[in-house]
C-alpha cells in the first residue's frame, strides 16, 4: 500500500513536471573554456538525473560487491549457529533417553558454534560422566573454563555435584572446599557439603558446619534438622572429656531427656565412673517419660541396690503393666537374695506377656533351691522356645 502510495506521487509530480516544460522548455548554456553547449533546461534536467542514477547504481554495486565476503560468512556463521542449536536440542533428546554416547558427540561437534557452548560443554560432561568417562568428564569442564572464565563458579560447582553423584567425595569435598572459600554463604554449596561429610562419616566436620547451616535462611529446616540430631548422637558416642561436656551443653533442654540424646551420654559418664551424675539425668528423664533403654541403664549404676529398688518401686507405681520394670525389680531382689519377691514381680511380669527375660531370670530364682530344679529347667525351655518362636513369627506375618 505504501508503495503504490509513494508511485502515485510520483506520477503526479511527473506529470505536472512535464507540462510546465512543454509550456516553458527553458534555455541553459554551459561553457568551459572555448568549449560551450547550448540545451533547453529539460533536457539538462533530464541528464543530470540520468547522470545521478547511473552513479547511484554504480556506487551501489560496488558496496554489495565488497560487502559479499563479509555477508558470505554471517551467512555461514548463522547457518553454523542453526546447526549447533539443533544439535544442542537432539543432544538433549538422547540424554533423556540414555543415549549418552551420541549425546556426548553432538554436544562437543558444535560446542564452538553454539550460541550457550557452556551448556554443551556441562552436558556433555554429564554425558561422559554416564558413561564412567571421568577423564572426559574433567577435559569438558576445563574446555567449559577455557570458554567462559567468567563463570568458573556454576562449572566448580557442576564438578563437585557429578563428583558427588560419581561417588568421588573426597574430590568433591576438595572442589566444594574451594567453592566455599570463594562464597562462604553459597547455600548450594553448604548442602553439597554436608553431603559431602555425611558420606565421609565425618561428624566433626559437621558439626563445625551446622552453623553456618542453620543461620542461611534459603536452606530449609528440614534438610539439615536430621542430620543436626545424627550428628550430635555419633559425637556423644565418640566424645569424651571436656568435648564431651561442651557438646552437652548445646543440646536443648527437651532434647536432653530423649532416649536418643541421652542414652550415649549417660553411657560415657558410667564408663567414665561418673555415677552421680548419669543417675540424676536418667531419673529425671524416666520420671517424665519412661524408655526401656534408659532403665537398662540406669540398672547398671554402682548405686546402693535399696536406693536403686526403692526409685524402681516408685515407678512401678505409675506403670504397673511395664514388664520391663517388673524384671528389673525382681532381679534386684534376686541380688539381694529375697527369692520371693523375685518370684513375685517375675510371675506378674509373665502374667502380663510371657517374655524371655522373665523366664530367664524366673530359672535362675528355681535354679538356687533344690526343690524347685525342675521347674527352672521347664523355664528356661519355655524362654529359649518364645525366643525361637519370635522370629519365625515375624517372617509369617510379613
């Protein structure tokens, strides 16, 4: 439309000029020298024009011509950039589908011509990876540093995740250390971390990293809250001393009268022959909530036996139906010689759930006096068939 506009125009203007010079063609002399030429101005006009639109042409030919070569090879670099893109695209399609061989090798064929070589170079990495190439792996991310230095943080990273992945982790940790010293805050980076050490066992290391953990706000809670219980648990089995008491120190106050929590560090005071001060915390932990384990600990402090009978009778109190305690009971009356009792508590143990501690220990009570031989026997059978029959039972229900 705009064409036919602009020829319009033209025609008009033509036109109206064409009249005015067949009403008036005009005089023009031109002189050089000795040399004149007479014309009416029309036709001056006429060849002026023709003149101008000769050299126009001219002159236009000339830049397309000397602009040839340089049209010739942004034609072939588009056509190349068209090329590395769908290979790009297919790469992706075989690495979906596995085909990680033929991946590899269109992603590095157009890697140069690729308008994102960083993204060929890191898949292909990946490709190569699949395939248990590491060398190639590492020679495609040095090629993806080479190409794009200003990103040597997303490849140092790419490296440590494939190394992770690869089970190379103390590579990664090497990788990651770096990282870490270059963005101490990286929240990718603290996570591969404590990936790292948690693959490693290195529960030292981790716990110095817990901090920085739980102070970065991007990374959740719940990613690193589990691994903050495992490794204060791993250090409580393995600290001694005034580590040990420091570590304590962090534990929250709830946390201190969980099983989980306490039970290795009550463990390491008794081995410690800190009695007094394992007995205090494994009181007060069973009187809030009472845990087998904890009891079984507990009956093993050098405590006065009465002292010990009377808090277990306590309990008893507000767990009458406890089998556990019930035994434990009536084997510090079978240390004390008090043969009744021991039967007593035992037989209440065994009307509540048969269970081969009870039985075991109901044995020995028989085994101390001569009449009652027979009947220990008679238990100890029964207790060594319930704990045969507790795992065949387990296998029929699943």
């Amino acid at each position: 439309m705009k064409l036919i506009l602009i020829a319009t125009l033209a025609l008009i203007i033509a036109t109206g000029l064409a009249y005015q010079v067949h009403l008036d063609p005009g005089y023009a002399l031109l002189t050089y020298g000795q040399l004149s030429v007479e014309t009416s101005l029309a036709v001056l006009l006429f060849i002026s024009l023709l003149c101008f639109l000769s050299f126009y042409i001219a002159l236009r030919t000339v830049l397309t011509v000397k602009r040839v070569p340089k049209n010739l090879s942004s034609w072939n670099s588009k056509r190349k950039q068209q090329r590395a893109t769908k290979a790009l695209n297919n790469g992706f399609l075989d690495s979906t589908e596995g085909n990680w061989q033929r991946s590899e090798k269109l992603l590095i064929k157009h890697a140069k011509q690729s308008e994102t070589p960083l993204l060929n170079y890191l898949s292909a990495a990946h490709a190569a990876q699949s395939q248990g190439a590491y060398n190639r792996r590492d020679d495609y991310l040095f090629k993806a540093g080479e190409a794009l230095p200003d990103q040597l943080h997303a490849i140092q990273l790419t490296r440590a995740k494939l190394q992770l992945a690869a089970g190379q982790v103390e590579q990664a940790l090497a990788s990651l250390q770096q990282l870490k010293t270059a963005t101490p805050g990286h929240p990718v980076v603290l996570s591969l971390l404590m990936k790292s050490h948690l693959k490693l066992n290195d529960w030292e290391a981790l716990y110095k990293l817990l901090p920085a953990l739980k102070n970065n706000r991007k990374i959740p809670q719940q990613e690193w809250q589990a691994v903050e219980q495992q490794t204060i648990i791993k250090l409580l089995h393995s600290q001694t001393g005034r580590a040990l008491e420091s570590l304590w120190k962090t534990v929250d106050k709830k946390q201190k009268l969980t099983a989980e929590y306490l039970r290795p560090y009550a463990q390491q005071l008794i081995d410690a022959a800190n009695d007094s001060s394992a007995e205090n915390l494994l009181v007060k932990a069973l009187s809030n909530q009472f845990e087998p384990s904890l009891l079984e600990l507990y009956c093993q402090l050098t405590t006065d036996p009465a002292k010990k009978l009377k808090q277990l009778t306590k309990w008893l109190k507000n767990y009458r139906d406890n089998t556990d305690l019930l035994n434990a009971i009536a084997q510090l009356y079978l240390a004390q010689a008090d043969l009744t009792q021991a039967i007593d508590h035992l037989e209440q143990s065994l009307a509540i759930a048969p269970n081969s501690p009870a039985l075991l220990l109901l044995g020995k009570t028989y085994e101390q006096q001569a009449s009652t031989k027979d009947k220990a026997h008679e238990c100890y059978k029964q207790g060594l068939e319930l704990s045969l029959a507790k795992p065949s039972t387990s296998l029929v229900d699943t």
